[in-house]
C-alpha cells in the first residue's frame, strides 16, 4: 500500500471506502483505517466478506451474495460522504 498515495486521496475527499474481495477484517480496509488514524483521521467505510465462511459458486454470484457489486459500493459511499 503506498501510504503517501491515501493520504493525498483523503485530503482530497475527506472521507474514504475500501473494498476487498475476502475478510474485511484485518485486511486492507482495517491497514487503510490504521494509517488514517494516525495521520487524517476521517469517515472510512470498509466492504468486504463480513466474518463469514467462503462459498462456492459462480463469480458473480457470490459477489452479490457478499455485498461486493457496483451498487453496495456506490451505497458505501454515500454513507460515509454523509458521515463527513
């Protein structure tokens, strides 16, 4: 991740949405966030699988079934625009 990069993209925004295609927890989002506290802390939204097991099926599918499509990311960033 290039940390540098981030910070310039949420001085821009004031907020940020990351989105990952595996565990939300402790992956990118939860890095992005940490870097972000420490530096500009601002709204962030984080979408990934939510603590749950993997299933087996098509692509996507299972990107729907796991909130990973175009609308819930555009749903994710109004929320945290509103939270700005």
């Amino acid at each position: 991740m290039e940390e540098k990069r981030i910070l310039d993209s949420v001085k821009k925004t004031g907020c940020a949405v990351t989105v990952e295609e595996h565990q939300a927890m402790g992956g990118m989002g939860s890095a992005v966030c940490e870097i972000l506290a420490q530096n500009n802390p601002v709204p962030v939204e984080i979408i990934g699988v939510k603590d749950r097991f993997g299933e087996s099926g098509e692509p996507n599918e299972l990107l729907k079934v796991f909130g990973l499509i175009a609308e819930d990311i555009a749903r994710a960033a109004k929320k945290v625009i509103k939270r700005k």
